[in-house]
C-alpha cells in the first residue's frame, strides 16, 4: 500500500521532511507544503523549501496551489525550472483567503478554472501530476462535477480528503463519500483524513471496503504522522523521537534568531505529539531556551 506524509504548512518543511525521511523511513511520498503566489510574486520561502539539494535523497512532491491557468503555469515553470518533473495540484486547502481567492477547494467552484489548469497539463507531458482535493467547498456535487474535468486528466492519482471546504477540520473524514467518489473516478486514488493509527484504519469497516476497489492506491497521512513520527516504523518510539527532535533543534540553533524566532518554531514541533500531557504543556508554555531544554529533559531523560 503507497503511504504519503500529508503536507502541513509550517511543520512539514524540507528539514523536517529530511529528518523523518532518515530516522523513521516507511513513507513512499513526502508532499511539501503549497508554492504559492502572494502579492503577484512566487514566495521565495516556498521556492527555497522546494530546492533539489535540501530535498535530496528523500522522496518529496512539489505542491502548487492556484487560481486558475495563468497561476499554475507560472508555478510550474518556477518548479519545472528547479529541474522537478512531479507536482501536485492543490484542490483542497480550505483556509478561507485561499477560498476566497478561488484557491484550494475554492478552485471546485469554479470548473472553468480547472479546465485551464486541464490544458495547461496538457503542455507539460513531461510531468507527472497528482490532485490532492477535498469534497467540494460548500457540497459535494462541486467536487463531482470537477471529476468530470480531472477524469480527463494524465494523473498519477487522485487523493481525496472527503471533508468539505467550508467544514474547514470539523467533524470527521467521511468514507463513505470516498468511496462514492471512488467510484467514478478513473484515476488510481489515495485516501487521506483522521488517520492515527494503520491497523484500526485496515481493519475499519469502511475502509476494507475501499481494498476492494482495485483504484485504491493507498493513504496519505498528516497530523496522525506529527503526532507520532514513528507510527509507520518498528523502532522505539521516544529513542527515536529524540533524533528527529535533536535535528529540528539543531537546524532552529544553527539557523534563527534569538527565543523568540527559535522557540514557536520548536514549539510547532510539539503542538501535536502524542507525548505525556503535563510535559507537552511545559514544552510549550516555555519562554526562554533554558527552560525549554529543562522540560525536554523530562521527557526524554531515562529512555536512552
Ligand atoms: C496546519 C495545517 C497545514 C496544512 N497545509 C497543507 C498544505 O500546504 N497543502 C495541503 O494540500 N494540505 C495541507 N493541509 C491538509 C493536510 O495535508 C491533510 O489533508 C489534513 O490535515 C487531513 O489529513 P490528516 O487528518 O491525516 O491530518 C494542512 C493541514 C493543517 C492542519
């Protein structure tokens, strides 16, 4: 079964992705975080993230997000150029100025503007394109109608986060719209959404019906893998959380500024691990580095 760690803005970036990579292994994808255009420029922190030689060695997808044909050329030209030929296309962020914007799931309401993106691909035979996409923004039809586009579309798959837009992360991933959206859709596709645990995800009801399909590919995970890193590896647990924490801490050190650039960015590192509640709430209510490393210690003191 394919596994792909979900992209997460602000907590799966190239050092991250690196790291979990190397310590942990098991994940056949790692998707970056959306390359984006603000202000009528490509985020240079974006094109940074994505540069070949940060990401080497580990299996990683260039994501975009875009608004219709003109933006996501300009993106894949930034992209194509750094020397990638795998992209994903976003159809599911649902944060509410990409919406607006006609980004993210807010591109499923506008078929038009997928049919650009359609052609666009079409230029770029050289790539190997995916979709990462939700529901719909406000139902699903919105996400039905847009399958008619992308099913004539050359996709590697579709993976499918069966929320809707405007439910934003509020109730649960629904299966059963998966696997109606399963059935109409030619492509191969992988499911993503609440994912905690492989075995109780394999053995749900819902989801053994999904094996059944001959186009289900797999899974892509997010905030069940920065929860616990080592979920898809036999290894100890905290040993080697450790090392994927001295990496991010050495990386945060060596590269940012004073507390308070150092600190929210170890703090993201924590805000969803599965770890001992008292020590998580100490980790992150810490203002300085000492007394950062003073509740770092309790965690990990005695378990090497
Ligand atoms: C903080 C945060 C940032 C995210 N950033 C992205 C992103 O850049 N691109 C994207 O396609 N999805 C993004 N997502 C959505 C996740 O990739 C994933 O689809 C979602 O969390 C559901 O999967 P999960 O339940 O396994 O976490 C983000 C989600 C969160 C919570």
């Amino acid at each position: 079964m394919y596994i792909a760690f979900a992209p997460l803005q602000g907590y799966t970036d190239a050092i991250y992705r690196q790291a979990h990579n190397h310590i942990f292994g098991g994940v056949d994808e790692y998707y970056t975080p959306f390359v984006r255009i603000e202000k009528g420029e490509i985020r240079r922190k974006d094109l940074r993230d994505i540069s070949p030689s940060i990401n080497a060695g580990t299996p990683t997808v260039p994501q975009v997000i875009a608004n219709g044909g003109e933006e996501f050329a300009r993106l894949c030209d930034a992209i194509e150029q750094q020397g990638w030929s795998r992209i994903d296309i976003n159809m599911g962020c649902p944060f509410p100025m990409q919406v607006k914007a006609g980004r993210g799931s807010g591109l499923l309401q506008h078929p038009d503007k997928i049919e650009e993106i359609r052609k666009e691909m079409f230029l770029r035979s050289e790539v190997t394109f995916s979709i990462k996409m939700r529901l719909g923004q406000d139902d699903e039809q919105e996400g039905l109608a847009a399958l008619q586009i992308i099913n004539d579309m050359q996709l590697m798959h579709v993976t499918l986060h069966p929320r809707l837009g405007k439910q934003q992360y509020k109730g649960t991933a629904n299966k059963e719209s998966f696997l109606r959206f399963m059935e109409q859709c030619r492509h191969p596709m992988v499911y993503n959404g609440d994912i905690v645990d492989i075995d109780a995800f394999s053995s749900d009801t819902v989801s053994k019906e999904f094996f059944k399909n001959s186009n289900f590919k797999g899974i892509m995970i997010g905030r069940g893998l920065l929860a616990r890193p080592w979920m898809l590896s036999d290894k100890e647990p905290l040993a080697v959380l450790r090392s994927l924490h001295e990496t991010i801490y050495r990386h945060a050190t060596q590269n940012l500024c004073g507390d308070s650039q150092i600190l929210p960015h170890l703090h993201a590192f924590w805000e969803y691990a599965d770890i001992d509640h008292k020590i998580k709430k100490a980790i992150l209510k810490s203002t300085s580095l000492p007394r950062y490393k003073e509740a770092i210690a309790k965690l990990f003191c005695g378990q090497q």
